[in-house]
C-alpha cells in the first residue's frame, strides 16, 4: 500500500513544497492481522502543522484487540468502534497529495495492506518515507525505536500507548530529517490522483496522563539491535515503564506464540534482554539500590531472575549529560552519547554532570546559569567528545611543539657561525702579519667548519 521513497543527502529534490502525514497503526498482533487504531498528523516541511486525524477500529465482532499491555485497548474499548471499511476513506482523503510518513514502515504497510486486502479494495499506491531507514543515514544509534530516535534528533515526545502521540512524534521527525539534516529525494514525489472518499464517522480515544519515564526507559534506549524486530519492540516499550507483571509477560508470551516462536527462543531473547540491561547499569560505574530493584523485578517477570542481579554501588555519581540545541552537531552528540552506553538525559536535574549547548542556545539560557549551580560542567558540542573521554584530545600541532627547539637550533647555529667569521677573520690577519702557513690552513679549516655548521644547524629547512 505504501512505497518507500530513496533519499539522498544534499542535491536531491527539495521537500519544502511537500507536505507530509505521518501514520500510526495499533494491531492485534506481531503478524499483519487487524487494526485497532491509526491516527495521522499532516504537516508541512518547514513544520506547520495542517491536521490531525485519530480513530479507534473494531476488528470485528468477537475478534479480540491483542495485549492491552501492549497498545492499552480492551475488547470494551473498541467495541463500537467503527470497522477498518467506515475509516479507510477518511485515512485516505487525508493522504490526498502527501508524502506517508511511517516509522519502520514495512511493518506499518504490511498490516495495511493486510486490512485492505480483506476489504477486496484496489488503493493506489501511496508514497512514502521511513523515517527509521532515514535515521539510520543520519545518525548512529544503539537501536532505531521511535522513542530513541526522537531523543537523539531532540525531539519532544508525549510518550504514550495512543496512536496520535506516536504519529505526532513521526511528523516531527520528518520535519528534522528534511529540514536541518537536510534530506531530498532521489527522484520528485509523483503523488497519485485520489477520488474524494465518503468520509465515516471515527472515534478518537481519550488522553490519558503518562507517568513520567524512569531509569529503565533510557536503560532501553542504550541496547543495541532492537528496533526492526517486532517482539523485542514490544517487549522493550513494555519493561520501559519499569512495571512488568507476569500476566503482561504471559500476553508477550501469546504474541510470540502467535508467531510461531518456540519458549525456547523467547527465553533466550529474555536472557539476552535482561543482560544488556544489567551490562548498561553496571557500565555506568555506579548501580543504585533502586536500579537493581527494578532490574531485578524485570528478569524476575521475565523467568530469567538468575540474569538480572547486578552488584549495587552506591557511591559515586554516573556520567549523565543534557545536550541542548536545534543543531546537527547538537544530534549528533546526543546519538553519540546513546552509542557510547552513556546516560542522555531528557531535562536538567541534580543527576546531570554535563550540559552540552551549541550555537542556537543563548548565552542567557536559564539552564545553563542553573547547571553550573548544580555543580554540572558546561561544554560546547563540538567539544564535548574529546571532554566526555569518546575520543583522545587531538594532537599538539608539530609547530608548536617544535617552536622551542626550533628557537633554541637558530640562536646556537648563527652563534657558531659568529665562531667561525672570527677564526677567518683571524687568518686573514695572521697571514697577513706573516704567521705560519700551517697555522692559517689549520685556523682556516676550523673557521669553514664552524661557518658550514653553524648553518647546518640553523637553517634545516635549506637541506
């Protein structure tokens, strides 16, 4: 339903006359199978944004929505709801001359494409851009999860089980990729001639108040090589509100099984999960009573409690850096951070040792007064690598090194050479006076030595 659009650096074609509407879907599972919600955001390049679409969907009578663990919706929630059929010509009547922008988006236009085969109607295929594929051009990550992504790019996130949060973060995203990361297409957008559908009646789910996230949401956002497998997603969005019950780790268990993967290689994911959680908290030097609580709560819910029991430290103060700015170098020392195991923090508080700021940050930045009044170190981004120990401080310039010893190799070479204008000035003067033959060859040979040493020494650049 959905086609992926090649990007290019600078000197494709511009995006700043295309407008964008970012999708996200809600399902029943890891399989392409039915939706139970979507929302849209449309936006424009530069950021303005056009509208916002939002909708709950019944899969049907009796089909059961997936885990509430996952997406938060019961069978009661939907039930009502209108069907994929009643909301499709809304969906796509908003497309209408866009660009679809989708977060992992094979996933996304599998289960639409799903749906609308079921339906037996013919859509035209939309384009469109995956702002996970994208992120891996620009940037350097530990994972590409929606949630890591739009913390390096700087992203403000709501984070949250409803659609519409996630589709907002996704049209964010896409302003940031096109616009100061500067991404074109490869080739312009050839956007296809959509009829006005009969727009159905939809049914937006309720804001809900999300708890604000701990230790063990920006502990996911450091494990390495999650985001393009479904399950590991699932699993990491679910450990990253730090509360794991059995019954939700039985509802991933069902997805899983779903699936068609074996208890044995759930078990290992869990393992191999709940290990990189405990390596992340223990790189950090300093492991809190409260962090090895909550590690352990995890492993424990996930059946692996032997895997999860780092060795609580609780003195010292663990590295943890805020980097502000709109700038590329600004994104880049975030993902930077987040590649090095480092914790990237989303706000200043106490535990913050290091505040990066870049240009677009002004010199009167309440933050920046307030971080050094806590004791945290100011840096500039460009700087921040070499200061934060990711990279060795560069090499002295051999100029400046060698200044001294250059200075010291002039003053004695024009001394020596001084030497041996006085031993022939001599010569000449003996010979003169009527001294030996002998002598004045003898005299004459110092003087020549000590002239063409002198110059040796003090000019080294003549050789």
């Amino acid at each position: 339903m959905i086609e992926s659009l090649p990007l290019r650096g600078a000197g494709g074609h511009p995006a700043r006359n295309v407008e964008f509407t970012a999708l996200e879907i809600r399902t029943t599972g890891l399989r392409p199978g039915a939706v139970v919600e979507l929302a849209a955001v449309r936006v424009r390049a530069d950021g303005t944004v056009i509208g916002e679409l939002s909708t709950l969907v019944d899969p049907g009578p009796g089909v059961p929505p997936g885990p509430a663990v996952v997406h938060g919706l019961t069978r009661g929630d939907v039930d009502g709801a209108p069907s994929f059929g009643a909301v499709l010509g809304s969906l796509l009547n908003f497309c209408r001359g866009s660009v679809v922008v989708v977060h992992h988006l094979p996933h996304t236009s599998a289960f639409l494409g799903h749906e609308v085969a079921r339906l037996g109607a013919r859509v035209p295929v939309l384009p469109g851009v995956d702002t996970l594929a994208a992120a891996r051009m620009a940037v350097r990550l530990p994972n590409y999860r929606l949630a890591t992504v739009a913390h390096a790019l700087g992203v403000t996130t709501r984070p949250g089980q409803p659609a519409l949060s996630g589709a907002r973060t996704v049209a964010q995203l896409a302003v940031s990729l096109f616009g100061r990361h500067g991404f074109t297409f490869a080739a312009p957008p050839v956007l296809p001639e959509l009829p006005r559908f009969a727009a159905g009646p939809l049914r937006p789910r309720a804001d809900a108040t999300v708890a604000e996230p701990g230790w063990m949401a920006e502990a996911v956002e450091r494990v390495t090589s999650m985001d393009t497998d479904p399950y590991l997603d699932l699993l990491a969005g679910v450990v990253a509100d730090r509360h794991v019950s059995r019954e939700e780790v039985s509802a991933l268990a069902a997805l899983a099984a779903e699936a068609s993967w074996p208890v044995e290689r759930v078990r290992a994911v869990h393992e191999q999960f709940v290990a990189a959680l405990r390596e992340i908290a223990e790189r950090d030097g300093v492991v809190t009573d409260a962090e090895a609580r909550e590690l352990r709560q995890v492993a424990t819910a996930l059946g692996v409690a032997e895997t999860g029991s780092p060795r609580p430290v609780a003195s010292g103060k663990p590295t943890r850096v805020l980097v502000l700015g709109t700038s590329v170098a600004a994104d880049q020392l975030r993902a930077r951070v987040l590649a090095e195991g480092v914790q990237l923090a989303k706000k200043l508080t106490a535990s913050v040792t290091h505040l990066a700021a870049d240009a677009t940050v002004p010199a009167n930045e309440p933050r920046l007064t307030r971080a050094a009044e806590l004791g945290a170190e100011l840096l500039d981004v460009r700087t921040a690598p070499v200061a934060l120990g990711f990279e060795p401080p560069p090499a002295r310039p051999a100029t400046a090194t060698a200044a001294p010893e250059r200075r010291a190799r002039v003053v004695g070479g024009r001394v020596l050479m001084g030497v041996g204008l006085v031993l022939m000035f001599i010569v000449v003067v003996a010979m003169f006076g009527g001294s030996s033959l002998a002598a004045g060859i003898f005299l004459a040979v110092l003087g020549v030595g000590a002239l063409l040493g002198g110059w040796w020494i003090a000019e080294p650049a003549a050789r």
